[in-house]
C-alpha cells in the first residue's frame, strides 16, 4: 500500500514529536524513501511532461530543428546562427536537478565550439525555472551529508565556471518566473529579456543558505548594494519592470508578443559578424574573468558550510514536508 502525502506528513509530524531529534540526516533519507514509493506518480508526471513538450510548441519557431539528441532535461537546437537551450522539464517548473546541471555544462561546451554566432538560454511552458530541485538534498552518498555538500559544491563551482568562461554572447530569455540560481546567474548573461509575466526572486535566507553565480559581486554592481541586499538576503521578488528598472534586465517584452518580438531580434543579432562579437565581449568582460572565479570559489566555500547547518537542513526538510509556496 502507497503511503499518501498525509501519511507522510503525519509522519514527519511523529518525527518532530520524538524525545529525542534523530537529526536532519535521517530526515533527507526518510524522505527519500517517502519518495521512493511515489514512483508511480513520477511516472505519471513524466508522461504528462511529455505531453507538456508537445502542446508547447508555441515556444519552439516554425522550422527550428529540434533535435537535442543526448539530452533528457534540455531541448537543445541549432539554427539560422543560434544555438538554443531550453530547460525542459515543465511539469517541475524546469527546477535544476543534478543531471540538468551536467546537461547544461555540456550544452553550454558543445554551443561554445560549434558554428553558431550567439547562444540563448530559455525555459519550457510556464517557468523560466524554479531554481534548485531542492529533492537533490534527500540523495545521501555513503559519506553522508558532508559528502553530499563537497560534491554539491564542486559541481556549483564548475556549473557556474561555464557562464563565466562562455565565449560568445549569451542571451537569457526568461519566458515566466525566475527562482534561485536561474536568476543570480543573470548577471553573468551579456543580454537578458523578459516577458512582463515573469518575475525574480531568490529566497535564500529563507532557505538557510545564501547566494551563488557571482550575485554577491554581480548584484551589487548592476543595481547598488541596497537594492542586491533586498534580493539576496530578504528575499524580495522583483517583477520584470522592477528587474529592468534596476538593470538586471535589458528590456520587457507583452508576454503576448514576447516570443515573436524576441526571436525577430535575436535572428537579426545572429546575423553580426560572429568573430566581431566574440572579441568585443572578450575586451568587455576578460578583466573581470579573474575575479568572478574567485567570487565564485568563495560562494560555493560558504554554501558548502550553510548546506551543513541546522539552519538549511531544517528549512529543506520543511520545505519538503508541506507544497511548494515558492
């Protein structure tokens, strides 16, 4: 017999009512296993998920080839001078799991070195992304959950490597809402266009953490240090006219002509001469290579720290044990 969301949350309920706390570790892997009986219903949600690709064709233009062999969680394509990677699991807002991470690296190294002149990344349905798949924590390794976080933060540190180290212009275009890391890694896109629907928000002091993607540089930089320090430590959700307002975004588009009004100007930039825009965002961004790496090495130091405190294990388990409300 499947145990229901009820069941689960009265267990949880059980948990917190023992005399004695068996700790935040064996609350992942109580979870994990509650999720391990709902196998069934990930089954349906991928069947829907697919479903969900085909009805959402209206993101994907008339003629684009859409071959993304290889990948599970991206449809990458390639056409007229534009390599596109959209984030492909609606069903779950596009929330970054470990494979999507690794399939993002690798788009991001393919897109790098073929015959492209610029490269965009997108999101599938309604979400850009929901940011962090925070079911990622309730995967224990043998070495527990120090382990878990070292490796969490050698794969946050190479993830966020690649936009820093990314050669060409890249364009983010954000569809709906923005959570988490889709929206501190904005500041290292040379472009950022939004639909009015879509809105930025990075809750990361709600969660016991704090930020990544060189925001804490970044940020600070495009908006002044108030502003950042609204988002990145109290949370403040901007909307699209407020993220453009104070930089974060180039410009917002009617979510009603977004895709048109968009894609009409990216063709038109694919179009430059591609060897001109690579060397102009070298000049424009090589002085500031050395010291985003750095920002990020220090990031993913202090998240790694956070990831282990009392204060991020409580809020994720929590937040596990009741619907999202991001």
């Amino acid at each position: 017999m499947r145990a229901s969301q009820k069941d689960f949350e009265n267990a949880m309920n059980q948990v917190k009512l023992l005399k004695k706390d068996p700790g935040n570790e064996v609350k992942l892997k109580l979870y994990s296993l509650y999720k391990q009986e709902t196998a069934r219903q990930n089954y349906v949600d991928l069947v829907s998920s697919l479903s969900s690709s085909l009805e959402s064709s209206s993101q994907v233009e008339p003629g684009t080839d859409r071959k993304s062999t290889g990948y599970e969680t991206l449809m990458v394509t390639s056409e007229d001078g534009i390599t596109k990677i959209m984030l492909n699991r609606p069903t779950k807002k596009n929330a970054l799991n470990v494979e999507m991470y690794h399939e993002i690296m690798h788009a991001l190294k393919a897109a790098s070195k073929d015959d492209s002149a610029i490269t965009v990344l997108t999101g599938n349905g309604d979400y850009y992304s929901s940011g962090n798949d925070l079911t990622n924590f309730t995967d224990i390794p043998p070495g527990g959950v120090e382990e878990k976080a070292k490796n969490g933060a050698i794969l946050l540190r190479e993830f966020v490597g690649c936009f820093i180290d990314f050669p060409k212009p890249l364009i983010a275009v954000v569809n709906g809402p923005a959570v988490g890391i889709s929206v501190t890694l904005l500041g290292l896109f040379d472009a950022v266009y939004a639909s009015d629907r879509a809105t930025f928000h990075t809750p990361f002091s709600h969660l016991g953490q704090s930020p990544e993607g060189c925001s804490s540089y970044t940020f600070p930089k495009i908006m002044s240090p108030a502003k950042a320090t609204e988002m990145l430590v109290f949370g403040k959700k901007l909307t699209a006219g407020e993220a453009c307002a104070q930089g974060l975004v180039t410009e917002v588009f009617p979510d009603s002509t977004f895709q048109k009004e968009v894609w009409t100007r990216l063709k038109a930039f694919a179009k430059l001469p591609p060897n001109a825009m690579r060397i102009s965002k070298e000049i424009i961004r090589n002085r500031e290579k050395e010291k985003l790496h750095a920002v990020n090495a220090e990031e993913c130091s202090v998240l790694q720290g956070r990831w282990l405190s009392d204060e991020c294990m409580n809020a994720v388990v929590n937040f596990l044990s009741r619907k999202s409300k991001l």
